[in-house]
C-alpha cells in the first residue's frame, strides 16, 4: 500500500516510451501511467470525467480485493459513483454456492441493455467464479459483450489489465491456474478510515470435501511477516486503529515461508506496533489452532475477545467424511482449552446442516456440541451441491424437507443461546469502536466490542472512529443499547 504523494513521485519518473519493466511492482506503476493517460484522452472525447462501479460478492477476502482494484480506478482517473450505469462495471465474483453464479449472470444481462445504449462502456469480471473453466467457456458463447475476464491469482496485473482492455476490441481473458507471486506496494482505497483488512495469505491446503475454494484460490501461500508489519505501520500512520488479518485459514500461516513462522508469532510482532488498538483475525481451522496461540490471545491486550472456531458438523463419522481433520471430542476438548484461558471469549462458528449421509443421530450429534459450547452466535447454512467438489456427486444426499426441518430446530437452539450468551454483558461499560452514525436513527452512532457485537447509543458523527467507554443499559438479541460514559 503507498500513500498517493510516492506514488506520483514514482509515475512522474516512468517514461512510456521505454519498454515496460519486467519486474513487480514497477511493471505496474508502467502500466497505472499508460492507463492514466488512456483515460485522459477517452475522457476529453466525452467531454467527462470517466466513471467506474466495483460489486463484490463474497467474503472479507474478495471485499480486501476489491479494495485494492478501487484504489488503481481512483489513480488511474476513473471516478466512482454509485450504480451500475458507469463507463467501466467490475463485477469480483464469488462461487462458493452456485445460486452466487446465477445472480452474475442475471446482473450481466443488465448491463447489457445499458450498453447498448454507450458503447464504450467496459465490463470486467473478477474473482473466484472466474477460476472455473466451464463459467469462462459459458462467458465466451453467451456474453461476449464483456470486455475483461481475469482470476484470484492475477489482481495485481489490474492495471496492465486495464490498459490491454482499453486497447483492444475484443473480450481480453487472463486466468492463471495457480501462483506462488506475492506483489506488494500496489495502491488500495479503503472503505473505512479507522479500520482495515490485511492479508496474511491467500489459498488454501485443506480440501474440505464441500468446498470449491482450493481449486478456485490455489495453494497456501504466506506473506513474509516483515511486509505485513510494514503494511500494518503505514496504516496506523494513516489513522486506522483496527486491523482484521485475513487468511482462509490463519492458523496455517507461515508454514510454506523460507524461514517458518507461527501465526502466534506473527500476532505477538503486529501486537508491538504503537498505535495500533485492536487485532481481529479470521478464519481459524480447529486442526491448526495451537496451545501457543492460545496463550498469546490469553496475553493479549489488542487481540479482540472473538473467535470464529467453524463446527461444520458435531458428527465425527461426517466430519471425517467433510475431511475436516478434527472429530467431536478434540473440537470439544480444544473449546475448553479456549474457555479456560479466556472466559469472556465470544466464540462463533458454521454450521452445515444436510450434508449428504447426514442421518437424525448426526444432526443430534450436532445439538449436543452447540449445546455443550454454547456458541455466542452462529452462521447455519442448508447444505447445497456445489459442482467440482467431492460431496457433489456422494451418495444419501438429504431430501429438502428433511434438511429444513433439521435447519429450523438447529436455529431456534442457536438464537436461544445465542440471546443469553450475549445478554451477559448488560450494565456493564464496555469499550466500543464507533462505526457510523446508526442508518435508522441519526441521533444515535453504532459501534463495535471487542466480542464483536454492536452496541447503538446517542452520538454524532465527531465520534466515527474513536474508542469510547459505553454502558450497555440493555440487550435486545444481538446488540446493545447503551450510554456513552464520561
């Protein structure tokens, strides 16, 4: 990430009539030039300035992607605004269900009428849905008005992309199977001032036999833990007092580094870092959570009091199945490590209900561990085929009313719980990082605890940002409302 001052210092210094580099980053400051003064020039012939919309869908990852693609539009010249009817679309894509792949492709048929009516207008398609081969077929015979298709692996070529669409006239494609290439130091437009996602690696190892994210985000591959430490500085510097590390699988970092390193190590590192107020991190895998990490949590006076622990399933015969590496009893034995050591952590986590197999015994199994855990909350989802997985093609998969009925009693036991996990707070002060101001009532600021749950109160936007102390007067669910002390 480079604050905009070096980085114009940096563009001032390219010349584009020499070959572009071929060494990262500085290929792409080249090419941030090069599409800098091909949006000048289209601009000038509109008589406007050039205007772009990034959608994400999907996770925090692919919102810290998309991160990173407004931060070049903004260099490069484009101007955001706030619909889709801009000269330059970006769709970043998600595609761990299929109904996801759908919504795109409903969108597309949109914004095809919107171009017919300005030619000029560019439409790319990002992220993980673009990884599978069938869906960049289906794009090439069906959709062939889109000007841009590109993968996870490849979103630090943005701007050499960018300048290859603006110059051609036919659909540019560039999918990459797999990378082990890491690029700092490109530009990123964060969405909140105060706060901000950071990648610590991308990919993953794991292979859950539901899961399409391996074949679409590609192998483990860690940062090295200087860049991240630099990255988390900068942003400090510029005013953001929360960071939230990101990985599909956080406990596994540093495995794959030249010199080896522990995600507890790399958290006690960040924890140094002045300035810095709250660490948040997602997601853990319970194969890969560690006693030491554990203990750093325990330790810790920035690491937030939160832990997203994914369940999946309280069935050892089907978590073997899903290939999770875990069975009920280290997943029970490792929470109550968890609670012993920090007994105000708030933990949450996935469940899938339905999984092909799943018998009334499994699903019972499942009950017991929520309620034996007592999860402050609780992600519940109705198991779905996902194609190019293992579980897709399985045998016994789950008749819809079955899985239903098993979903609905499943949530009522959660959200019971879940009430009086998060109730246990009430008159308490609590310290709360203000967000925005509340968007049904203006009087009021919402903010987040360390628990990660929200609390609304009276306030006013001089507030956005800051750390206050609140009394949380009363719970209502899965927030609070409180009063602001001193």
């Amino acid at each position: 990430m480079l604050k905009n001052k070096e980085l114009e210092e940096i563009l001032e210094k390219i010349d584009l009539n020499e070959a572009p580099p071929a060494e990262e980053p500085m290929r792409q400051y080249y090419f941030m030039k090069k599409a800098q003064m091909l949006v000048k020039q289209k601009s000038e012939e509109l008589g406007r300035p050039l205007t772009y919309h990034v959608t994400t869908f999907g996770c925090q990852m692919n919102a810290r992607d998309s991160e990173k693609l407004v931060g070049i539009l903004d260099e490069v010249g484009y101007t955001e605004v706030e619909d889709e009817n801009a000269d330059f679309v970006i769709y970043n894509t998600c595609t761990v269900r299929e109904n996801a792949n759908q919504r795109v492709y409903g969108r597309l048929g949109y914004l095809h009428s919107i171009k017919k009516k300005k030619p000029h207008m560019m439409i790319a398609l990002c992220g993980c849905m673009m990884q599978e081969a069938q869906v960049v077929e289906k794009l090439k015979k069906s959709y062939s008005f889109v000007n841009l298709i590109f993968g996870t692996h490849n979103i630090y070529k943005f701007s050499e992309l960018i300048v290859t669409a603006l110059e051609s006239d036919r659909m540019v494609i560039d999918i990459w199977k797999d990378t082990d290439k890491i690029v700092e130091d490109l530009p990123s437009e964060r969405k909140y001032a105060f706060k901000s996602g950071v990648n610590i690696m991308f990919g993953c190892n794991n292979f859950c036999s539901y899961c399409i994210v391996p074949y679409v985000r590609g192998r483990e591959r860690s940062r090295n833990l200087k860049d991240i430490v630099r990255e988390i500085e900068k942003l400090v510097e510029d005013g953001v007092k929360e960071v939230m590390l990101l990985g599909q699988n956080v406990n596994s970092y540093g495995k794959n580094l030249e010199e080896p390193v522990t995600f507890a190590q790399l958290l006690k590192e960040i924890e140094k870092i002045e300035g810095l107020e709250r660490i948040r991190f997602m997601t853990s895998h319970p194969k890969d959570l560690s006693d030491e990490l554990i203990e750093v949590m325990k330790d810790s006076k920035k690491i937030c009091r939160h832990l997203h622990l994914p369940l999946q399933s309280g069935s050892s015969r089907i978590l073997k199945i899903m290939n999770r590496h875990y069975d009920k009893e280290r997943y029970l034995t490792l929470v109550k490590k968890i609670k012993t050591a920090m007994p105000d952590i708030s933990l949450t986590t996935d469940i899938i209900v339905g999984f092909p197999g799943e018998t009334e015994e499994d699903f019972l199994e499942t009950m017991d561990v929520v309620k034996k855990v007592r999860f402050d909350s609780a992600f519940t989802f109705l198991y779905s085929k996902r194609t190019g997985t293992p579980a897709a093609v399985m045998e016994n998969q789950i008749s819809e009313d079955v899985m239903k009925d098993r979903f609905d009693r499943l949530l009522e036991e959660v959200q019971t719980i879940g009430r009086e996990m998060s109730s246990r707070d009430t008159g308490s002060v609590q310290e709360v990082l203000v967000e925005e101001v509340n968007e049904h009532d203006p009087s009021l600021v919402t903010g987040r605890m360390s628990n990660n749950l929200l609390v609304h109160f009276p306030g006013d936007a001089s507030l956005i940002g800051n750390i206050v102390s609140v009394h949380l007067d009363e719970c209502r669910g899965f927030y609070y409302m409180g009063t602001k002390v001193g």
